[in-house]
C-alpha cells in the first residue's frame, strides 16, 4: 500500500515515532531541482538534478518520489509515496496509459530531515514503440534481451507482434542483452544470437539519422552504451541477413531506454524508424500551481 506524503520517516529506525527529541535532526537539505520525464508504456521515467546529494554526500540517505492525480489543471491535494533510490532516476510502472499524474521528488538525510519538494511535475504514460525499456540482466532478466524481428509465422512479414520484443536473453535467440559492470555501474550492450554482430555507429541526434547500415565494420564485441549513442545490427538467421539500429536516449545505473528501428526486406541496408515515430525526447510539464 502507498504511504501518504505526510507520514512520518520510519525505515531504518530514522524517526521514532512519539519521540519529542528533535535536536540530532539537521537542517533539510536542498529540495531536488530539475525534474523532468520521459512517457513509457505503463511507466513514467523520472529524472532530476543530483543536486541535494551534492550539497552534502556524507549527510545524503534517497530521494523519496511522490504521486497525486492531475486533472490536467492541478495537481491532486493527497500525495502518496511511490518509492525510494541514491540516484537521481526513478522509475514509476503499473500504470494505466493515458491517465495523468502529478510527481514530487525530496531528499532525506541520514539524520530523518527530509527537504521541500520539488516542483510538481505531470505526464502520462502512453502505448509507444520508441521507448524501449532494457533492464541490465542481473537486475531484471526477463526484461533485459531484445529481439528485433522473429518472424514466428515465416510468412516474411514484420507483423506487429513479433517486432522489438523484450525478452529473458537464456533462450539465445534475442539479439542483444544488457549487461552491467558492477565495477563502475556502466551498461552494455551485448550480442547473445550467434547471427548477429553489432558495431558503434556514434552520437546521433534521433535514430533517423542512421538511414543506411555500414557494410563492413561489426564484431561480437560488447559496446559500452552511452546516451544519444547510435548502434548497427548485422543478423544472419534462416530468413537471410537483416540490419537493425537503435538509439540510447538515457542510460541509469540498472536500466537504459532506446529507440530501436529494423529492416525486415532481407539484405536491404536501408533503416527506418517503426510506424514513423520520431525519437524519444523529454514528455511531461512543470506544474505551477499545485493545490
């Protein structure tokens, strides 16, 4: 169950409740700064400035993240806790698309001063095929490989249903899966298919700008992904060689987000985005006048 936005700090014994001593409690630190969003399919990507553990590491705990309803005026009177993380991301799932929220971020100190909040921010999560969510596989395998095309009724046709499918990468038949190293948080990409190579096709500015596949140039290797970093995919299966592409629009430290694009015509280089969609870009809106 949701905790609503006045309760009092309980975990980790931080605040007791009935306790009148206030004097080992701090003063708050700076309310986080800078939220914005990115609209999924059932989720809200949230994502701020770090700028309240930054003012001061050693008294940092989380950021503790906030919904109300939004009645695309104002934001809703009661706020309930949607979770808690040390990085300045959060993501918000099991929604219902097309219905909008209201969001909130604070920051806690180790000592239970908890900050203002944020300022309000709304957006609603929505069906789109762009933002593709990838979890790292040690974190969340059944939502860590992806698989461009497999054509289960081999009639040659890329239909709906079998197109940029997320997967557990066990099966070996996804194209590429997400690794982390936990030695310093990075993601990468990595090809699981035997048919399928990969190489780094370097910063774009959306995924249409990666309109043809290079010749020559893939490998096995594993790519460091990097946000606005494109990526070409060479995959030799029964249905012959097919290209694909995708686009990183935001990489965090257990998960990435990417547009993804693949040419079903086998042998063509050509690549378009699916359903003409444009690239992931920042959703959402600053709230001015919450209620």
């Amino acid at each position: 169950m949701r905790t609503p936005f006045a309760t009092l700090l309980a975990a980790a014994g931080l605040v007791a409740l009935g306790c009148n001593n206030t004097n080992s409690v701090g003063a708050p630190l700076p309310a986080p700064q800078d939220l914005a969003s990115v609209s999924l399919n059932q989720a809200i990507d949230l994502y701020w400035a770090d700028n309240s553990y930054a003012s001061a590491p050693s008294r940092f705990l989380w950021y503790r993240i906030f919904s109300t309803s939004y009645d695309n005026v104002r934001c809703g009177a009661t706020w309930q806790l949607e979770g808690t993380t040390i990085a300045p991301e959060f993501l918000v799932g099991a929604l219902t698309n097309g219905v909008p929220r209201c969001y909130t971020v604070t920051a806690v100190a180790i000592d239970g001063a908890e900050s203002d909040q944020s300022l309000p921010w709304q957006d609603t999560p929505r069906p789109d095929a762009r933002n593709v969510v990838l979890y790292a596989s040690a974190t969340k395998a059944d939502s860590s490989g992806f698989l461009f095309w497999d054509d289960a009724n081999n009639d040659g046709v890329g239909d709906p249903n079998e197109l940029g499918l997320v997967e557990n990468p066990s099966g070996g038949i996804v194209d590429f899966k997400i690794d982390r190293n936990n030695a310093d948080s990075t993601l990468w990409l990595v090809p699981v298919y035997s048919g399928t190579t990969m190489l780094e096709y370097g910063t774009v500015d959306d995924l249409t700008a990666i309109d043809y596949a290079p010749a020559t140039g893939y490998s096995r290797d594993s790519l460091q992904a990097f946000p606005g970093d494109g990526y070409v995919f060479h995959i030799l299966d029964p249905s012959g060689l097919h290209y694909g592409a995708v686009r990183v629009t935001h990489v965090g430290r257990r998960y990435l987000i990417l547009d993804w694009s693949v040419q079903t015509d086998p042998g063509n280089p050509e690549l378009t985005l699916r359903g003409g969609l444009l690239t992931a870009k920042p959703t959402g809106s600053m709230v001015a006048t919450p209620r």
